[in-house]
C-alpha cells in the first residue's frame, strides 16, 4: 500500500509540472531514459549572509530539476567571494596535474551490495567508466528502481563563474579554459536568441570563446524621448516603429493642429543619426562638420554627408519640424513629446505614465561586458552537459530564479497581483549579475517591474564597446636616418599637413552658419540640397588618401 500511495503522489506532482509545459519545452525535453547518469561540479559566489541549510535546499532543488530534464546531477559549492578565487585556482591547478580518480565501484559479490542508506545497489555498476557516467541503479525504500549517480572526482570543476575580467584572462593563459567556440555555434547555438550579441562577443579573446557572460543592460545613461500615451493611442501612433523624430513629423503636425495649448515637442531637438569627422590640432571631433558617417556611432570610411540622401532626408525633416514651430519651451508640462536623459530606472518610472522611444546609450567596455560569466573548465569530461546547464540558465526562468532568490514561499515571494517580490529572510542572498541571465531572472525587491524591458529598449541603440573612433592619429614609428655635418646620426621630424583638415573646418563652419541663419525652411533647404557640390573640392581633398602625411590618410592607416 505504502508503495502504491508514493507512486501517486508522483504522478500527482507531475501534474502541474506538465500543465506548465508550453509546446517549445516538450519538443526540447531530453529523452533522459537512454542517457548515462552524469555529475558535474559547479561552484558559484554567495554573499556572507547565506546559511549552509539555505544553499543545502536550493540545491537540492537545482539538483531535482537538472537531473530530471538531462539526468545530470549537479554538486554545488557556495563559495563567498573573499575566498572563492583561492579555492578555484588550487582546485584547477590541480586538475591541471591530472587531479586525483575516485575509487571505482566494486563488482557485486554474493551478497548484494548496499549504500550508505541500506539501499541495494544492481549490477549495473560495472557499467562506470574513467569519466563521471555511470549506468549503476539502486532500488530505493519503495522498491523503485532510480539512477545512481557517480561521486565527484576529487577537485572536479566543471562549471564555475568567474566575475572578475583579468581572471579570465589569466585563466585563458594558463589553459583552464575550455574554448566553447563550437559548441556555442552547434549545441547551444539557442544561447544567440538570449544573450545580446554584443555581450555575447565581449567574451571573445583570440577569436575565441571561453565563457558564456550574463546577458544584461549594456549602457549606462540613456537619450530618450518620452510621448504622450493618450494622444499617441489617439492619434493611432505606432510607438513600436519610432525610432526618430523624422518618424514623429506627421504625428506632431497633428498635435499642433488639433491639440490647443500642448506643445508638440518640448525643447529643441536637433540629434541627427551621424557622426561628424573634424580636426582640431591633433585630435579628432564630432563637431558639425561636411564629413563624417551617417547612421554610425564610427567612422570606417568618411564620406561627404551632404551627397548622402538619407542624411539629408533626416536633416530636413527636423528643419521642417523646427520652422514650422513644433518644437517648444523645455519648461512646460503640457507636451507630446519630449527628449530626456537618464539610467533604466528613470526610463521604467517615466515609462508608467509615457511611450518611451529610446534613441542613444553610451556603452560598457569589453572588460565590463564580460566582467561575469559562467566558464567551463577544460578538463571536464563532459562538455555536452555542461553546455545544457549553462544554456538552462540563460533560458529557464524557474532555474534562473532558483538560483538567485532560492525557494518560493521560504526565501520569498511574488505579489499575487503585481508580481513584486519580496524576500522573506536573508538566508539565502547571492548577487543578480553573478547568477546568469538577469533578464530570466525576476527584477530584485524595490527595483521597478519593468526595469527589463526598459533594459532591453536602451541595449538596442547602444553603442559597441569599440575604440572610439577619435582617438587621434599615430604618426609613423620609422622616419628616415640621417647624418649631419659632424657625422651625427638623427631623423628627419614627420611632419603633418593640416592644410586639408583647416580647410575643412572653416568650410563647415561656413555652412553651419548658413544654416542657422536661414530665414525660411526653402532656404534651408536650398542650402543643403547644394552643399556637396559648394564644397565637393574641400571633401575630396581631405578624404585622400595618397598624401600619407594628411590626418585622414593617418587615421585610415592606423
């Protein structure tokens, strides 16, 4: 009777987890009942509060989930950061001498062999090889048979985060990295769709990968636009294809016709989607210039702006908003749109009342992109599951949330009707960038609901964590040798001709004058539909590249 009862309270707890299963999940659930038991070590950082009990159930929890899905075990150690470096580096550097064997399990002898727990163990054993698989089984207390699943070799590390750039490096140089190059492009090729590709690359090191870094927000302060909901939902604005002013130009006509007393825009909007190239002595600028790239936050090939048709489309789309008096006094309240800055806090506080249309963010570098990422050991014996695991994280919002926040409804719950969570003690406390993708992950206590899709909104118009591409030019290393009269060797100095780049600043400043005069829109207009021809000789001069001593020519050789 005893047997029959556990069977259906098995049965019944596969119920809901069944029901929860979208159609997605089902096709990708691993046929577990052909595959080896396997155990992986995975070694993660928790804070100082955490209590062995706390990281005992959450484990046990991951452990339940991942062995059911991959019939893979996982053994996690909760290591707190001021030790956890140490700890990582004696056991791979042991690893890295060959690390020590368990013990291989025993024939069954006569007698039928048990564990610790008196539970019989079968034959299958013999089946345990050099790795950590094992086909082995036990008869438990039911009289179920259930995997039985290998011990961890001693030092074993398969999986483990390293939250610390120069680490990675380091780890990378002394070969404890396994590189992850195909099995990202083939096994778990899923993990592109969930980590911004961006993040995704800042792992890069040779070419290569050697860690999988938590997706997150890239930017720090964005520019953004924020628009009336009500008028927008009036007018029957699609928010979701804004993604300049140009594309506001018929929506703010409307407001100024129809809407007394509301100022289409608040403030003077005067971004176009290009970076200007300009000189100043020796360093490059962004200044308004005829030169430049449009649609780019860098400059590969500088071409004249004024010759591009998109470029001047944008240009004078926002002159014609502007004269024709859309745009306002930053002061008032009563407005359609209007520009801002800030962080994704402010972005998520202004989005509960506004459409928000994020347009530019500055970026992290690449050190801080990967500053955490999950790693994979290069002795590992297991690749392939271990690749599961990691991807799981990305992509499993109930292991993600396991993880960071522990147990629901023992280390804390969810708001029935926002979904706002709220801890329930500090026993179970590890850091939300240190535990895989945060947008998996639901927002920490205090942090605004929809601080993910703000995230997501600002990633997208962030730059790359490229060089910035005014950083000056080199001049060249080698100049010729000679002698002068007394027989000494010296170098003739290198000399720089600014000519181009004098021309082209006062050129531009020309035109810029121009442009801000302009009585009218049809002069504006006429003004820029000639600028390419007006100055075709200056831009072409500057952008040669023969003459090897002229900025433009340094900066494209550098």
């Amino acid at each position: 009777m005893k047997k029959i009862i556990c069977l259906m309270l098995c049965l019944l707890m596969l119920v809901p987890m069944l029901a929860s299963c979208s159609k997605d999940e089902e096709l990708q659930t691993i046929e577990t009942a052909t595959r080896s038991a396997v155990t992986l070590g995975m070694y993660v950082i928790t804070d100082e509060e955490t209590t062995e009990p706390a990281a005992d159930a959450v484990e046990a929890a991951i452990r339940t989930l991942v062995r059911s899905k991959y019939t893979t075990n996982l053994e996690i150690e909760f290591i707190t950061e001021a030790e956890y470096y140490d700890i990582i580096e004696a056991r791979l550097a042991k690893m890295a001498l060959g690390g020590v064997e368990t013990e291989p399990v025993e024939e069954e002898t006569a007698a039928p062999e048990t564990n610790d727990a008196g539970e019989i163990i079968t034959a299958e054993a013999e089946e345990e090889t050099d790795a950590v698989t094992t086909a082995a089984t036990i008869v438990n207390e039911y009289g179920v048979t259930e995997l039985r699943y290998p011990e961890l070799r001693d030092s074993q590390i398969d999986i483990f985060m390293i939250a610390n750039y120069d680490k990675y490096l380091e780890y990378i140089d002394n070969g404890w990295l396994y590189n992850l190059d195909d099995t990202i492009k083939n096994a778990s090729k899923k993990l592109n769709d969930y980590i911004y590709p961006t993040i995704l690359d800042s792992a890069k090191v040779g070419g290569s990968y050697y860690g999988v870094p938590n997706n997150m927000p890239i930017g720090g302060d964005c520019e953004y636009m924020i628009i009336d909901r009500d008028l927008a939902e009036e007018y029957g604005l699609d928010v979701s294809r804004v993604d300049s002013v140009d594309d506001l130009k018929f929506f703010l006509k409307w407001v100024a016709e129809n809407k007394e007393g509301v100022v289409p825009f608040a403030g003077n909007y005067g971004e176009i989607n290009a970076t200007y190239m300009n000189m100043d002595g020796r360093d490059f600028t962004t200044d308004f210039s005829l030169v430049g790239a449009y649609g780019s936050d860098t400059v590969a090939n500088a071409e004249n702006l004024f010759a591009n048709a998109n470029y001047k489309k944008e240009l004078l789309a926002l002159a014609e908003m502007n004269y024709a008096g859309y745009f306002g006094k930053v002061e008032t309240d009563n407005f359609a749109v209007t520009l801002k800055t800030g962080d994704i806090n402010a972005m998520a506080a202004d989005a509960e009342n506004y459409e928000i249309v994020a347009l530019d963010s500055s970026s992290k570098s690449a050190n801080e992109l990967a500053s955490n990422m999950f790693a994979v050991s290069a002795f590992t014996k297991e690749i392939g599951r271990v690749m599961e695991v990691i991807t799981l994280l990305n992509t499993s919002e109930e292991l993600r949330n396991l993880l960071q926040y522990g147990i629901e409804n023992v280390n804390y719950e969810l708001d029935e009707e926002t979904g706002a969570l709220r801890r329930m003690n500090n026993e179970y406390m590890m850091d939300l960038y240190k535990t895989g993708n945060v947008y998996m992950a639901y927002p920490e206590e205090g942090m605004p609901l929809n601080i993910w899709e703000m995230a997501k909104k600002q990633n997208l118009v962030s730059g790359t964590y490229a060089v910035d591409a005014f950083g000056g030019f080199k001049l060249p290393e080698d100049t010729p040798e000679e002698k002068n009269e007394a027989g000494e060797v010296t170098k003739e100095a290198f000399t720089v001709d600014l000519s181009s780049a004098v021309a082209l600043a006062e050129a531009s400043a020309e035109l810029k004058a121009a442009l801000d005069g302009a009585a009218t829109y049809e002069e504006y207009e006429a003004l820029v539909n000639g600028a390419a021809e007006k100055y075709a000789s200056v831009v072409s001069t500057f952008l040669n590249t023969e003459a090897v001593n002229t900025p433009y020519a340094l900066y494209k050789a550098e």
